[in-house]
C-alpha cells in the first residue's frame, strides 16, 4: 500500500524475503484475518507509515528460526494479532507477538478469531469485569466482534441486550443473545428499560457516535458504558454521566492482552470454542 484510499490502493507485489536474523522467525501463513479496522487503515483514519503492508492477524508455521530465539522451533504452528504486516504470504517476525497453537485449534480457527475475540475478552475482563448477575446491552451486536461478546457473556450467565444494526442480521443476534432488538425501532429505549427497569449494569458500544445516547439512556445510574468501536465517528461527550456516577471506560485491545493476560485471554477463548459457544460464526 503506496497510499491511502479505496480498494484500488492496495497492490499485490512479489519480493525476495531475506533470512531471520538474530530475534527473528520466518513465518509461512496460510490463513490471514480481516478486521473492519483494516478498511480504516486503508482509508487513512488511522495513521500509519506508508509504504505499509496492512493486516495484523495470520497464522501460519514457522520455516526458519534466528539466533536468541527461545522456545519456537521450526514446523511450530502459531498465530498472531496486533502486528502489522500480515497481508502477505510469507514474513518476518520477531516472537513476541506469537501463540503457538494448540493441536486443535486450526490456523483458519485462529486467525478468524483472535482479534475479535480478544477484543471482546478486553470487553469483558478489561474494561469491566463481568458477573453472571449482570444485564448488558450490545450496541453493534450484529457485527464480528458483537456477535462474539454477546455469545460469550450469554454463557458466562449474563442476561445479554443484543441491538442489530441492519434488519438482516437480527436472527444472527436473536442466536446469540438473550433478548434482541432492531436498531432504529420505535421506542428502542423503552423496550430496554422493559428489560431492566433500574438500567443495564454495563454497555457495550461497539459503533460510536450513531449509538453513544441510546447507551447513555440505557445505563443504570453507576455503571459502565464500554467504548469499544467508533465506526460512526467518536461519541459527543455527555457531561450528566458524571452526575450519575457512570463510567465510561475505552482502550486498545493491545493493552489488554499482552503478557500474562494474553494468555489467559487465549485459553479462555480456546476453551469456548472447543465448548462450541461460537458456533455458527465462522
């Protein structure tokens, strides 16, 4: 990617890839993730330093391995999320980011599901530390990341709002939510209220700008409202959240799932897919 814009900016090349040096793995990938984020990058609302190669989400196996490089070795399969560069048949790497992968989780399996369902565990353990006595609202429930959250909250015993953003994919949320909506329905507001009377303990917005109010309307007084995407652009601040104790917290998924959390965040997330909660969302 030379520049910035529609589909037409990126472009396929071929290039001699140079041996791993020392910190250093060379990665053979077969299965690559697309992120919404990534159309963004393209566009140029986030910045990034060009010449690039956009993606940051792949798996693959390991074809050659530096000097100082512990504990992977050649043939390891193993996946990554939040390196950039992953729009490419072959790369390399440094190890930090890499998860070796267990023997039943596909490099396809991983690759389609670890951003977003990092994301969503930063949603649900990060951002606020969900409790199967909670009642929550998913703004945005239709899309990648929604759908995973509202899944997995559902199992974890919480009673799960899900709003659709297009009529369309209402019976993807109805699936995985306890209650569903359509966004944009006549008294959407009231018809949360129904549901919780006092307000929801957390919100999980996952557009921005279009749905921030229904949120703010929605939230009990002291809970939390997640900002978790801003695909409508950023909210407009709503200066009576503080007056009712209301927090509202955002972050990089990054952040969240790095270190000792990453692994926990991947083990959890192994075990609800084995547990087969996502099903049906590949």
């Amino acid at each position: 990617m030379q520049s910035t814009g529609g589909p037409s900016v990126l472009q396929v090349i071929e290039k001699d890839l140079r041996a791993p040096r020392a910190g250093e793995v060379r990665l053979i990938q077969d299965a690559i993730g697309l992120n919404f984020v990534d159309t963004m990058i393209r566009k140029g609302q986030y910045p990034m330093a060009l010449p690039a190669v956009p993606g940051f989400e792949a798996a693959g196996t390991i074809t050659e391995v530096g000097s100082g490089v512990e504990g992977l070795s050649v043939g390891d399969r193993v996946a990554y999320f939040f390196s950039e560069g992953a729009y490419a048949t072959e790369r390399i790497i440094p190890p930090a980011p890499l998860i070796r992968l267990p023997a039943d989780i596909s490099n396809e399996t991983a690759a389609t599901f670890l951003a977003k369902g990092g994301t969503a565990w930063m949603g649900m353990r990060g951002l606020h530390d969900l409790k199967s006595a909670d009642t929550v609202l998913v703004l945005g429930a239709s899309g990648s990341v929604g759908a995973i959250l509202s899944r997995w909250a559902k199992s974890l015993g919480a009673t799960v709002i899900g709003v659709a953003g297009s009529p369309d994919k209402f019976d993807k949320v109805a699936a995985g939510a306890t209650h569903a909506l359509r966004a944009g329905e006549p008294d959407i507001a009231a018809k949360i209220r129904a549901i919780a009377p006092d307000g929801v303990d957390v919100v999980y917005d996952l557009v921005g700008r279009a749905t921030f109010a229904l949120g703010v309307s929605s939230v009990r007084d002291g809970g939390v409202i997640a900002a978790m995407g801003a695909a409508s652009g950023q909210p407009a601040p709503a200066p009576d959240l503080v007056r009712r104790g209301v927090d509202v917290r955002s972050g990089g998924t990054p952040q969240y799932v790095r270190g000792p959390a990453g692994e926990i965040a991947t083990s959890q997330l192994w075990d609800a897919l084995r547990a087969g909660i996502f099903d049906g969302l590949e």
